[in-house]
C-alpha cells in the first residue's frame, strides 16, 4: 500500500493524536486515513449509505488485531471488523466513527486435517480460495452465499447458501474461533471434536454476532468428501405455487438433494439476459443431487416424480463440471442480473426464512403485493430451507419509491414472523435490520443486550449493530 494520505480534519478531530500514532508506529503504512480507503470500507453490497471509519488498519496476526483493539479500547474508540464488504445490511459501515481492522491479509490455511474432515484457517480466506487449496485432496467446504466471501466474515455474518438445504449453515459447520474481546484479551472457543459437553458453547454465541462481541481472526470448519456423483437440473413450472408445492413435498419426503434453489419469472428472464442463457420464462427451479451414481439416480426418479405432479417440465441437465458452474454463477449473479434489468438503479436486498410448511403462502402472498404495488422485484430462494429473498430494484432518489420498498419489506418481514418464521434467514442484521430484532425475539432482547455488555462493556465492537444498546 503506498503512504497515507494527508489526514482528512474530520477524521484528526475525531482520533486521538497518541492512537494515531500508536497504530501508526505499530502497522506502518498499513495504517491509513486516506479518504478513499477509509470510504471503499464504509460501504457494503447494500443499497445503505455509507459511514467511512476514521481509519483503517489491515492487520497479519492475531497478535496485531489484539494490539489494535487494545489501543483503540483505551481510548473507547469503536473497532469494526471487515473482511470483504459483500454484506447486504451496512454491517461494515462504521455508524459512529472509529477504525476498521480489514482482515484481509489474514489469509493462511493453517492446518488441514484430512483424516478428521475439519481445516483451521486465518478469518481472511475466502471460501474460493478454501476449496482451491482443498481440490486435490478430495475434501470441500460446502457453505456458498454466492458471494465470495471470506470465513471469518461468513462465520460472523451466520451465513449460508445455496447448499444448506444437505449441509447446514456456518452455524454447524464451524467447530471453533479465535476470538479478540474488547480489551483486547484473546480466547479460544471450541475445538476439533465433533462435539462436547463442556461449558458454555460460546463457538455459537460469536457464530452470527456481526462483530459486536469480539474480532474473530481464526476458524476452525468441517469438511466433506467430494460426492462421487453431482448432477444438476433445471425444471420450469405453470405457477410459482407449483414450484413451491415441489419444493415442500420434495423436503418432507426426506429426498437428501443438496440445493433447490426458485427462481420466480422476472428473475428468470433477468439472468436469461445477463447470464446469456435461454431458459423457458417461468417459475423455475435449480436442482442438484449429490451422492454415489446409484443413490443420484434414486434421487432424481423421486424428484421427477414429485415434479411431474405439479406440472413441471421435463428436466434440462448439466452433469458436467463446466455446465454445472455455468448454472450455478448465473444463478449467484441473481443480484447484479436484477440491476441490469434497470440500468443506473440501485438494488435493495432482503431476505426472510419461515417453516417449510408455510413457504407456499409467504411466498403467495408476498408476490401478490409486488404486483398491485408494480414495483420491479424480483425474487430468488434456498426454498429447500425455507428461506427466499428479494432485490428491490429502485431509484433512492424517488422518495415514493423508498416508502413502497420499506412498507413491503416491513409487510414481509412481520408476514414472515406471524408464520413462525424470521425476518432474516441469512443475510444478518447489520443495522438495515435491526428495528426487527425486538418484534421477533421479544423479550429475549434484553438478555442479548446483557450478554453484549458482559463482553462489551463501552460498547466500541462495531455499535449500532444487531442491537439497540
């Protein structure tokens, strides 16, 4: 990184002279009060403005995160943790000031245990690079948001994907974290057995905690073999219930698919476009099945079956590698297929999760007011769990616009909590969520605000997040 920028007033005014220079001193020109970086780090996928940090300090070590943390405790300076800005709820954005530790460089896998199924890496590494690493040793690590995101951030965030409908979310796939606290103490939770009974299971309570209760800086994950056999398919539907009605038997049948992902019409013709693909202008769904030949096979004529009842197409398949990764970037490039449906506007992203059995009437519901309100938004799901998103597709200048993006979202949200459901199966809380943390969980709020006291007493791990303190 070349030297810093001459230091923006706002940002002198706000630092202490003696943290400046400490960290300084300590990071070098890995230190910096450039406005550009400072702005690059106050802004997620979001549609959220953005809140720049007064400094950013990119840290090697969980020996320089510690420092950096401690330095900046003295002062009760905040601290927020990025790793790659693809969140889509401001959790990055720094609401309050203060200096953001980029864990990028942290980048190291440290120990892959292949006989025990489980790796050990810095919070930098994204799941791409992961999966590269792990290609010849016949082992991945499943959890795909779409967005290439690193692992300290995903654990951070809870996040999922396409493949948690078979292998869970970050929730079960992390075994352990190094974690810096506010004073800047490290500990260790957790570890490389399968399971324990030993006190407080606190892997899970940082394990979503968006960086409000410490700096996570090391991850210990499972991983799985490489099934023998992956096929995906492609199968379009009359209806969007039908394909919904699909997803549901398909689940409580105890069929084991990997991903079922829906694609409502306006997302289709969206990544038709984008993607360059010429596929039937309907509610559809991506399929994959994983296992030994035999067992995908069995799979599939269940599926077929089940499909065929709800009047879905012949399935379109894509058994080779290349095919498969072509379905499955066009369909993690939903969001930017979206925009391009609009040029020049911006996409806001939310998500809800409800029980299987309801999927079918939030889902109904929730497009039925898309089109009386005509707004342009198109929807995608991990339906195979419950959980479906939208892109808002909206012009935040068009001040009539915004309040009919956040009546529907609010619409949806409680829609989702009245069925027994969330108002975010992955995307998180950040701050763009956070007025609907206390109508889901209720009373519950005030112990999470003592669990964020105890180990966040001058609340300086990324405020204004999750919680309202």
């Amino acid at each position: 990184m070349n030297a810093p920028d001459a230091i923006p007033p706002s940002a002198a005014s706000r630092l202490p002279a003696d943290l400046l220079a400490r960290l300084g001193g300590l990071l070098g020109d890995r230190f910096t009060l450039a406005a550009a970086v400072r702005a690059q780090h106050g802004k997620d996928e979001s549609y959220h403005a953005a809140a720049p940090p007064d400094a950013v300090a990119f840290v090697r070590s969980t020996e320089e995160v510690q420092a950096v943390v401690k330095a900046c405790a003295e002062h009760r300076v905040p601290v927020i943790p990025f790793g790659t800005g693809t969140g889509l709820e401001g959790h990055v954005a720094a609401l309050h000031g203060g200096v953001t530790i980029d864990l990028s460089p942290m980048n190291r896998i440290l120990a892959v245990h292949e006989g025990d199924l489980d790796v050990q890496v810095e919070a930098g590494v994204t799941r791409k690079q992961l999966n590269a690493h792990l290609r010849d040793s016949g082992l991945f690590f499943p959890i795909d948001p779409g967005a290439d995101a690193s692992l300290g951030g995903m654990a951070a965030t809870r996040a999922s994907g396409t493949n948690a409908v078979r292998y869970g979310t970050m929730r079960e796939n992390v075994l352990g974290l190094t974690v810096v606290l506010s004073d800047g103490s490290v500990i260790k939770t957790g570890g490389r057995a399968r399971k324990s009974a030993a006190g407080y299971d606190l892997t899970r309570v940082f394990v979503g905690s968006e960086g409000t209760l410490g700096v996570i800086t090391e991850v210990t994950l499972r991983l799985y073999g490489i099934p023998q056999a992956m096929s995906a398919a492609v199968c379009a539907f009359p209806t969007i219930e039908d394909a919904v009605n699909t997803v549901i038997e398909t689940i409580q049948s105890g069929i084991p698919v990997a991903r079922i992902e829906l694609l409502d019409e306006v997302q289709l013709d969206a990544i038709n476009r984008y993607s360059k693909l010429d596929y039937a202008v309907q509610p559809t769904l991506f399929f994959e099945f994983h296992g030994t030949e035999a067992g995908v096979m069995e799979q599939v004529e269940m599926v077929k079956a089940i499909t065929a009842e709800h009047g879905g197409s012949a399935f379109r398949w894509a058994t080779q590698a290349e095919d498969r990764n072509k379905l499955w970037q066009a369909r993690h490039n939903a969001y930017y297929a979206a925009l391009a449906l609009r040029p020049g506007a911006k996409g806001w992203a939310t998500d809800v999760c409800v029980p299987i059995s309801r999927l079918a009437d939030c889902i109904s519901e929730t497009k039925r007011e898309i089109r009386e309100s005509k707004m342009l938004a198109p929807l995608v799901g991990h339906v195979g769990d419950g959980n479906f998103h939208l892109t808002y597709v909206i012009d935040p200048s068009d001040s009539a616009e915004m309040e009919t993006a956040q009546r529907l979202n609010e619409r949806m949200v409680h829609r989702a909590l009245a069925m027994g459901g969330t108002c975010t199966g992955e995307h998180g809380v950040g701050y763009g969520k956070i007025d609907f943390v206390e109508a889901e969980h209720g009373p519950a709020v005030d112990a999470m605000r003592r669990i964020k006291r105890a180990f966040d007493p001058d609340n300086i791990m990324n405020p204004g997040k999750i919680l309202r303190m």
